[in-house]
C-alpha cells in the first residue's frame, strides 16, 4: 500500500493533493483528530481537513502549499540580496 493510500482513507479527492505535497518534498502526516499535517524543514506545517467540504478545497490546499514555498524563497532571495549589497 502507497503512502498516499494510507493518508487519503478512502476519500479519492485527497490522493491528488497527497501526491503532489510529496513531490513538492513536503511530508504529510494525519493528526490525532484526522486532519492531514503538512511539513517541510524551515517551514511553518499547513493543516487541512481530511474530508473536504467542497470541490475545491483540495486546490485550495494545494495553493496554499505553493504559497508557502514561494514566500520562503522570496525571503531567501532577499537576504542573499541584502548581504550582497
């Protein structure tokens, strides 16, 4: 069995939004009340439910993921600049 199996639980929406966390390199987890943890060093963990409420709140999830890598590297960037100059 898959991780990405194990974690969605029979519901088929989470599979897609559990594959891609893992290809962006974060880690996913459940929570002792069922909802799915998402990690990744140096980043705060996003939450999200593990039923979701509508259609999007997969791609929700997943926006919110890809907002928190790219204000990360925005921050990076700048203080590489900062040092710089």
């Amino acid at each position: 069995m898959t991780i990405a199996r194990s974690l969605q639980r029979g519901n088929k929406r989470l599979k897609p939004l559990i594959d891609f966390a893992l290809k962006e390199g974060w880690e996913v987890a459940r929570t002792a009340g069922g909802h799915l943890k998402f990690t990744k060093p140096g980043l705060p963990p996003i939450y999200t439910g593990s039923t979701p409420g509508d259609r999007r709140a997969g791609l929700n999830a997943r926006a919110r993921l890809r907002r928190t890598d790219r204000a990360t590297d925005l921050k990076a960037t700048t203080r590489e600049a900062d040092a710089d100059g």
